[in-house]
C-alpha cells in the first residue's frame, strides 16, 4: 500500500509541475536569450524540483516555487560563468560550439510587434525578469518579489520604470504617441 500512496504523490507532483513547462520555458529564454540554453534550464529546473519535492507543500504556489528555483538556477549558473577564466578559441576552428549556436527564438514573433519587442529587448536584465513575470505570466507583485528575492517595493519600482523606458523608446521609434 505504501507504493501505491508514493506513486499517487509522485503523480500529483507531476501533474501540479508540469502545468507550467510553457511559462518556464519562456522565461528561460527571456533569461538565457538562446533556445538551447533555455530548454537545459527548464530541464535543470524540473530535475531540481522533482529532487527537492519534499520541501514543497502540495497545493501551494507551485508556479511562484518553479520559477524562484530557476532563477536561482540561471543565476548561480551566471555568476560561474563569472568566475571562470575566458577560453580562446581559433577562429578557423567553426565546429566549436560557441560558434553557429541557434539565433534566440522570439517566442512572442506573431503576438507583438517588432518594436514592442525591440523596446523589452533593450530594457537592462532587472528591468526585464520583473515586467516579464508580470505582465507576461501574471504573476502578482508578492510571487514576483519571492521568485527575484527582492522587496515588493523593488519589484513595483522596477515594472513602474521598465514601462516608463519602453514607453519612451516606443514614442521616440514613432510607434506610440503621448496621446494613446
């Protein structure tokens, strides 16, 4: 009977996870800006969150817990990246995998426009992972500020200003007028 109750949990796991791969996998590829790279994080995130299921409440915010751990995935993985001494690579040699690595998707090419996109894609990374989770995934303020570890002040003051920048951008492109 003990296997049947671990299995009946071990699918409740999954089916409360899994609802999220396509929030997860646009995030990551907001953060990592590569394709390759953002489908090993969503899959980094979820070999992570099937490991570390026992800290996780069933019935809670599975979202907010999903994203927060891939966050900290991306930047622990960042900061590595960091600490790591740059490679040289000779330039004839175009079978490395630095070169020809895939151009990022745009994963929301038929939702917005060319300059919407040019207007996010220009906003510094802080700026982005906050307007990102919000107005993209709808995350609340409070699940923004648990994900980024941040303050809830920080994270309205950082949306306020990503608006208020690609606002700007997109009324110097001519895109949008004060008067919309």
């Amino acid at each position: 009977m003990k296997t049947v109750e671990v299995t009946t949990t071990r699918e409740q796991y999954l089916d409360e996870f899994l609802q999220h791969t396509d929030a997860l996998y646009h995030f990551a590829v907001k953060l990592t800006q590569n394709d390759e790279d953002a489908q090993d994080l969503v899959q980094d995130t979820y070999l992570r969150a099937f490991k570390y299921h026992n800290h996780y409440e069933l019935g809670t915010n599975s979202r907010s817990w999903l994203f927060r751990m891939m966050y900290n995935l991306f930047i622990n993985d960042y900061r590595r990246k960091q600490k790591s001494p740059f490679i040289e690579v000779d330039e004839d040699k175009t079978d490395h995998p630095y070169y020809n690595r895939p151009v990022k998707p745009d994963v929301f090419q038929n939702t917005f426009s060319d300059e919407v996109m040019l207007a996010f894609n220009n906003l510094k990374s802080e700026f982005k992972s906050a307007i990102f989770l919000r107005d993209f995934e709808g995350l609340k303020y409070d699940e923004i500020s648990k994900v980024l570890d941040i303050p809830v002040c920080t994270v309205k003051t950082r949306i306020h200003r990503a608006r208020t920048l690609m606002r700007k951008s997109l009324i110097d492109s001519g895109f949008y007028s004060r008067n919309n």
